[in-house]
C-alpha cells in the first residue's frame, strides 16, 4: 500500500495529540518537526510549564465545548486504564468572586446566565459537581464554591508518554527551525514530497511565513513548582485578570504548580521574584495547609518558571487552507486550554487531513 506523506509542525500537546491521532491510520506516513521537543525548558515551549489540569467549561454554544467533550473522554480513559501516561483523578475546588459574572453559567439556571444558558454540559460529566456557600472567612469576596473531580496531568510523563506512542506507530521525529510554512514540505524522512502539513506551531504561527498570523500573541505565565501537596487543586480568579490563584497537585511525584499570572504581549522569560513571592504568599493564604500552617518559608521550591502560553486572538483555529499549492490543517491557538481541548481538536485536525487525502 502507498502511504500518503503528512508533516506535523510542532511538538507540544497540540502537535503530539495530532500525530498520535493521525498514526492510527495506516494510511499515513508521518514526520514531526519541531524546534524544541519533550525535554526541552524554553519559555516558547509552554506545553511542560502548564499545570496541568483538565477544566473543561467552554460556554454551551462554542465548538470549544465539543472539543473539550472529546478530550475529556479520552482523559478519563487514561487515568482509568493507563497510569504510566501522568494522567489521574483529583478532587478540585473553584471559587468564584463576587465581581467574576462571566463564572454565573457554572452556578446553574438560578443565575444570571444560567437562566439564558441552560444546565452547563460538563454539570453532569465531572464527578461530584456541586455548588455550594464559601467557607465563611471567604463570604466578603467569594459568592461560590464549585467542588468536583478533574484529571490532572504530569507533562513530563505525558508528553514523553504521547511520543513514545508515535514512535512505536512509526512516526520519525526531527529537529528543524522554518521560516516559511512551505520549506516543510521537503523534509519528510522519506524524501518524498509532503501530502500534506499539519500546522501545530502554537505561538510560532504569528511569524512562519504562509501563515503569519497577526491574532497570534503569547500570554505570558509564570508558576512556581514545589514539593508541598494540597489536598485538593484549588483555583481563584484575581480581581484585575493579571494574577490568579491556583494549585494544581501533578501525578506521579510531580509536585505542585502554584500560579499564576496571564500577561499579554509580555515576551519576558526571566522569572520576576516579585511575582513569585505574591505567588506563593497568595497560595498558602488560599490554603494553609499546603505548607503545613507555616507559611511561605515552609514551601519547598524545586524551581521557578515561565511559559508563554500560544493565545490568539478569536480563539483557536483548527481549519483547512491551500497555502499555494500545498494543503494545510492548522491547529493552533489554543493559549492555556491546549491540554483540555487536544484531543477534541485532533479529532477535528483528523477530519480534515481526511477530507484532503480521502476525498
């Protein structure tokens, strides 16, 4: 049989969960290339920096919500029946401020945009969904509490886990740094002619030439990982949208992300100290006994980092173009949802490369 020949650019979450996908097909031949790779510790490469936790709450009406749907079905399969891939069960609680409407959704149909919306979908697949009063000390600036379990993931297992599943389907990675879209068609490690390219490149997408994509901007994050665990991933909005709350217990020994801050357009991959020590201060204040009621000093910090989440202005783009003569399925964009979303928009990604290739 006659293999058709597909490049996916890019090796984070995104790139990895698609040739994943795609190499179940024995149609396809497949080449990865990618700047950096599962290992590497740049602040381009966001994918080993995010917490990870899977939250799936894109609003009712989004194609977001679908891909979230997908993901979170094949999550569950992975913590459930495959331990070594870094994926597993974690009790969660969200609090919600009392200036965060955009959180009313999640608090059901006696609320403002529950009563528009509905149920919100995800009400009946996360384990537990609760809604509930704020611990008293929290009533002046919390209006909710949302408990339930998510699924938490490990990069470093995972992305070493989606790699290793390439490579036993015969996916070949490779090294390589592109100036335009088209140069990629070339390097298959057949030395044939590329069928097809799968666009994966993240925030590298505002600057490939073909592509150029002026809604792409990196959304800086900065976290802190420590050795300390908290009973439960907690997570809190701030009040400006800059500097949120949130830990988030990784599997396996991975410690435990504390964060975070979203700053647009900020391309500084310097930890800022600053925000590191309101990071952590804003931690152990939320709960105590992650440093076991002593304070900041009793945090255990294994290292500090930053990760330039791939944003896009409009949302992600997971579509079909013909850039000249060459076919191309992007997916990209996905800012700091690429884990919850990465399975949902291979699924898409697939589709698309199979009404190109198949007809």
């Amino acid at each position: 049989m006659t293999k058709q020949n597909i490049i996916v650019l890019g090796a984070g979450v995104s790139g990895l969960t698609t040739a994943f996908a795609l190499s179940k097909d024995p149609a396809y031949s497949i080449t990865v290339l990618a700047k950096h790779m599962p290992g590497d510790s740049d602040a381009e490469y966001a994918s080993p920096w995010a917490g990870a936790a899977v939250l799936p709450f894109s609003e009712k009406s989004e194609a977001a919500q679908y891909w979230d749907a997908d993901s979170w079905r094949e999550f569950k399969k992975l913590a459930d029946e495959v331990p070594e891939s870094g994926v597993s069960w974690q009790g969660a609680v969200v609090y919600v401020r009392h200036d965060d409407r955009s959180m009313d959704w999640f608090l059901g149909p006696d609320s403002r945009e529950g009563k528009e919306k509905g149920k919100p979908w995800f009400v009946d697949a996360l384990p537990g969904y609760k809604v509930s009063a704020p611990e008293t000390n929290m009533t002046e600036y919390i209006k909710a509490k949302l408990s339930f379990t998510t699924i938490t993931i490990n990069p470093a297992l995972y992305l070493p886990y989606l790699l290793s599943h390439c490579l036993k389907s015969g996916v070949v990675f490779r090294r390589a740094i592109l100036t335009h879209i088209a140069d990629a068609s070339t390097l298959h490690h057949t030395g044939a002619k590329a069928d097809l390219l799968v666009n994966c490149t993240g925030l590298g997408a505002a600057a490939l030439g073909g592509v150029r994509d002026s809604a792409v901007f990196p959304a800086r994050g900065q976290v802190v990982l420590v050795r300390n665990y908290p009973e439960k991933l907690l997570t809190m909005a701030g009040p400006d949208g800059d500097e949120d709350t949130y830990m988030i217990p990784r599997p396996a020994g991975g410690g435990t992300v504390l964060g975070g801050s979203y700053q647009p357009e900020d391309w500084n991959a310097d930890p800022d100290m600053d925000l590191a020590g309101r990071i952590m201060q804003r931690g152990v204040e939320l709960d105590p006994t992650l440093a076991g009621g002593k304070g900041v000093e009793s945090l255990s910090v294994v290292r500090h980092g930053v990760g330039f989440r791939p944003a896009r202005t409009g949302g992600p783009r997971v579509e079909a173009e013909w850039v000249g003569e060459l076919a191309v399925v992007h997916n990209y964009g996905h800012g700091g949802g690429g884990y919850q979303a990465s399975w949902g928009c291979a699924a898409e990604a697939v589709r698309l490369v199979g009404g190109f290739l198949k007809g």
